[in-house]
C-alpha cells in the first residue's frame, strides 16, 4: 500500500462523527483524539513494523518507540498499550518472540506506560508494534496542519533509516554506521514533546513511513502555505548519502516520491541523492515541528541541551508561492 492509498479509501466511507471527537481520519494525523470532559482526551493510535534489525531484542525496542511517537507527536503522554503480533511459527523459534516482546516492554517501561495484555496471529512475515492510548489536554491537541506564514520547521532526528536498514539487510552494517542509527530509533520522542509544549507550536507530526517530503506534504495540505527546506541544515545519517549514490534503496522511497511529485521542486545544486534521503521511509523517526519563529531559535537550544543534538531548523513556512515545498 502506497502513501495515500488508506486516506483515499477512507474518505470514500461514510464515519458516524460523536460531538466528542477531537480529531478523526480526516487529514492523516497521528491520532485520533476523544474528549472525555473540558480537561481530559484520550489520545489513540495503533503501529506495527517488519523487522529493521536482525536482533529481536533490538526490534521489539525500534517497534514500541514507533507505535508511542504518534501519541508524543500529538502532544499527549501515552498510559497503556497493547501488544499486536503476527508471527510466523514455522519459521523462528519461540524465544524470538518472546526476546522481541521483551524489547516492547523496555520502551513501554522507559515511557511508564502500563502494558494491558495483547493479540497475536500466525503469520507468514514477522511484525510487532502496539496499540497505544494516551492523554492530553482537549485545548492543547497538536496537530499535522495549522502550520503559519513565517513558522520556523524544526526536525529532532536524523534521516536515513530506510537507506541504512536496507543495505544492512544486504550486508550487516559496520557498528560505526549501524549504531547511531539504532539508537536513534530506540530512543523516544517523549523528551522533545514534553518541551515543545513549552512553546508556541502551531503542528507537529512524526517522521515515519512517508518521508521527511511526505510528511510535510500532509502538513502543508490545503494551508495555502508553502515549505522551504534547507538541505544542508537536514542531520543525516553517517554512511546514508553513500548507499544512496549506489542505488540501495527501499521500495518504499520510490512511492514516496511518486506521492510528492508535482508538489516538490529542487533547486541546483542540491544532491539528488540527497533528495532520495528526503523521501526515505523513516522507522521511529523525530518530530517535525511548525514552531513560532520568534521561539524557534529557543527551542531548537533547549532541544539540542536535552541531549536532541541532531535536532536542527530546517526550513521555514511562506506563503505559496509553488509548486508546496522546495529544497535548497
């Protein structure tokens, strides 16, 4: 399934809307959000990935930090979760499900959510990830659009996962590569969604399946706005732009591109393999932040003092002028 295809799907059927509702499937948040009363909302989603790492343990890890990023993306502190696996029983021994369960349940306790139980299904490909729920505060909801004319972008993780996790498969990466980019994706967002709530933040989203490119896509959308970025201000994994240059991509990337085309213009004499690295698939990615600019600058200090040293402004929001977002 290609970027887009659920959200065109889903708007095709007809969703009953209970006053309550916060925010639903209308423009591919992170979450949905349900109002319980003036000060409570519960915060919703569900993930599930297929291994990125070879070590279950590791996995497990990468796949809970994933799943709880969109509740952070969102503002929100996640509560409880529950745990979504489809394993192949034919294929790995039981200890590997139960190592990966095990790296679930590190990051569930590292983020002081409450794990409530689970299910589970026999399945051809491996996968796990959770169904997390979450609190937040009704008036304080962040969302992907609501971004303005003159928002700072901020990004607080390097890019360049899918790249990485691809050639690794190919051949077991160097731990100078592979590293930095597994901690990274282990590492939760919940730091720097507990400090951006400090500041006048005006959206935010999770980098993920569709790409530092997509992403901003979705948070363009019909804003009237555009988005520029500047290419050199991006973090990029060690070893990214090399495989890249070599052509060792994952399919997902060429989707992505396909997704923002029209919509995203390159000016001389930025990298296409960079570029390539813009549309990458990313797995428990940072957030991307439409900030202020007048705390921009102040955030992106805190951020970075927090020990979030590949946080980085990347670009800022204008008012359209097309083609939606153009790298520089």
């Amino acid at each position: 399934m290609g970027p887009g295809d659920l959200d065109r799907v889903m708007s095709s059927i007809s969703i009953p809307r209970d006053e309550n509702v916060i925010v639903g499937p209308e423009t591919s948040d992170d979450a949905g959000v349900y109002r319980l009363d003036a000060k409570r909302a519960l915060v919703q989603t569900v993930d599930f990935i297929t291994p990125v790492v070879d070590d279950p343990f590791t996995f497990g890890r990468i796949a809970a930090a994933n799943s709880l990023s969109d509740v952070y993306a969102m503002g929100g502190k996640p509560i409880t979760a529950m745990n979504i696996v489809c394993f192949p029983c034919g294929k790995f021994p039981l200890e590997v499900l139960e190592e990966i369960l095990k790296g679930g349940l590190d990051r569930m306790k590292e983020a002081g959510v409450q794990l409530l139980g689970g299910h589970s299904v026999q399945d051809n490909e491996l996968k796990y990830g959770l169904s997390v729920t979450g609190m937040a505060d009704p008036a304080r909801i962040l969302r992907n659009i609501g971004m303005r004319d003159g928002d700072g972008i901020i990004l607080t993780k390097a890019v360049g996962t899918g790249i990485l996790a691809t050639a690794n498969k190919a051949e077991p990466l160097d731990g100078r590569i592979l590293d930095p980019m597994i901690e990274s994706m282990v590492s939760l967002n919940r730091q720097a969604s507990e400090i951006m709530l400090g500041y006048d933040v005006h959206a935010c989203t999770d980098v993920t399946g569709f790409g530092l490119v997509g992403h901003l896509r979705e948070m363009i959308g019909q804003s009237g706005l555009e988005v520029v970025v500047d290419s050199k201000r991006v973090s990029v994994f060690a070893g990214a732009l090399d495989f890249a240059c070599s052509g060792m991509m994952p399919a997902g990337l060429h989707r992505n591109r396909e997704f923002s085309r029209g919509i995203c213009r390159v000016e001389d004499p930025v990298d296409t393999a960079l570029v390539d690295i813009f549309h990458d698939p990313q797995t428990s990615g940072g957030l991307l932040i439409a900030v202020d600019k007048k705390d921009s600058e102040r955030l992106l200090d805190e951020l970075r003092v927090s020990g979030l040293k590949s946080s980085a402004i990347i670009g800022e929001v204008k008012k359209y002028k097309g083609p939606g977002i153009t790298i520089i």
